[in-house]
C-alpha cells in the first residue's frame, strides 16, 4: 500500500471509532485493519475512548470559560491567610531581633536598664477611639470593636473570640450611599482573643457600618457606626 494512502486510513480510525465515517470509508477500514496489525493495535487502543466522547458537550468545550461568583471573596481570602503567616514569621523575627539587641546593649556595653524609667519628655499624641456595639450572628463568637476618624480614611481596631481558628474571615464597610468597600480580612483565632486594625478609605463620615464575613460570604459579626 503507498505509505500516504496509510496515513489517511490511520488518520481515519478515530472518525471510525465514532461513527461518523460513510459506509464505503467504514468498508476500507475494516479491510484495511484486517490486513495491517499496527492499525489494528490502535483501533483496539482508541475504540473504548469512543463512548466517552460521544457524552462531551460541544457547547461546553467551545463555550468562553466564565470564573465563579466567588473567586474575588476566595482570592481575598487565600491572600488574608498568606498574609497572616507571613506576619507571624516577621514578628517572631523582629522579638528575636530586638531581643539579640538588648543582650548585646546589656553584656557588651554593660548599660543597665530601670523598668518603668521615662525615655522621652515628648508628649505622646492622644488617639481619640470610638466604641462601637458589634452584633454577633455567630454562636459562641464574641466582638469589641472601636473606630479610628483618619484623614484619609476609617481604621477598626477590633478584638473577637470564638470565630473558627484557622478560617479566613473578610472585612467591608458600608457606606451611607449603600456601596461596600473593603477594610482587609484576618484569621480566627478560637477561643483566643483577636486584634486586628483593618483599614478603609471610606471616611467617617460616610461610613455606615462594617460587616465581618466569613468564607461563604455570610455576616458574622455587624456593626452600625
């Protein structure tokens, strides 16, 4: 057989497979494959796979891919964590750090240290803190929180117990015109208190509230401001 002639029955098994060759084409396979055991070897390779694609839906594999409602709140979430492993690590270095200091302050400059002893005669800057009343929609979980007026935005010190260690929870404001913007997001803490300053640049004025949501979107702590 010409070695092209080959090549497009070989190229041909797959339509074979499926069905969707005319009775004459299916007439030249079968006799084809009779006689040639390599293509015989690959139509016994391909002839199984043949049920599977029937199913797959054309629409489907041609269709624009669209990502899910909630990849926005998911990738928030995945970065809240990352971020809150990363910060743990950098604090530990800095303790270290700050520790490895005073030690070589101590043993090698032979400085002593008097607790409680003033270090500066400036006056530090009063921070004025606005309580806030959270509402928990969590059983067990427990809130505090008080609002920062920055110029350029809200800060939310807020300290929780309860919510789930480990799980990422999200953070937005509300604004009096009924829009959302985001203020961060943190990791529970179980029982453990947490602390955590989120940021806005929503300023006070036009905040409304703020809302602590958890992975699948839903409110577990609120608060009117």
């Amino acid at each position: 057989m010409n070695p092209d002639d080959h090549r497009t029955l070989r190229e041909m098994l797959g339509a074979f497979a499926l069905g969707h060759l005319s009775a004459a084409e299916e007439t030249a396979i079968r006799a084809h494959v009779d006689g040639c055991p390599n293509c015989r070897r690959d139509l016994t390779e391909i002839a199984p796979l043949a049920h599977e694609l029937a199913r797959v839906d054309l629409d489907r594999v041609f269709a624009a891919p669209t990502p899910s409602p909630d990849l926005g709140h998911r990738i928030q979430v995945a970065v809240a964590r990352e971020r809150h492993h990363r910060d743990r690590l950098a604090r530990r270095r800095h303790v270290l750090m700050a520790a490895a200091a005073v030690l070589a302050v101590l043993f090698v400059g032979g400085v002593g240290l008097k607790i409680g002893q003033a270090v500066s005669d400036t006056p530090v800057a009063t921070v004025r803190i606005e309580p806030v009343e959270v509402r928990s929609k969590l059983e067990g979980a427990q809130a505090s929180a008080g609002v920062v007026a920055h110029t350029w935005g809200v800060e939310i010190k807020l300290e929780a117990t309860g919510l789930r260690s480990g799980s990422p929870y999200a953070v937005v404001v509300t604004t009096r015109d009924g829009r959302t913007r985001s203020a961060g997001a943190f990791v529970g803490t179980g029982e453990n208190v947490m602390h955590c300053n989120l940021n806005t640049d929503v300023l006070r004025p036009d905040a409304a509230g703020f809302r602590v949501l958890d992975e699948d979107g839903q409110a577990v702590l609120t608060a009117e401001l």
